[in-house]
C-alpha cells in the first residue's frame, strides 16, 4: 500500500472513533486495510 493510500486510511479510521492514533500506528498495511474495508466499505450484501 502506498503512503498516501496508508495515511488516507488511518485519517479515516482515527476520525471514526474506531481506534486511537498509537493502535494504528503498530498495525500492518493489511490491518489498516481490513478495518477501513469492515467500516467503510459497502457491500452488495448490505443492500439485500
């Protein structure tokens, strides 16, 4: 994952109110990217 896309992520997730700044800091990319796609990724499912 790119810096730029990792920042934007953990902007979104600190905003969220999901986790705090020192949490995200230790986690990995693919962390970081499962939390943002749990929290702010729709899903088709979501729409049945």
């Amino acid at each position: 994952m790119s810096q730029l896309a990792r920042e934007s992520k953990v902007k979104d997730l600190v905003e969220k109110q999901k986790f705090n700044q020192k949490e995200i800091i230790e986690m990995t990319d693919p962390q970081i990217e499962y939390y943002h796609w749990l929290y702010f990724e729709d899903s088709a499912y979501d729409y049945m």
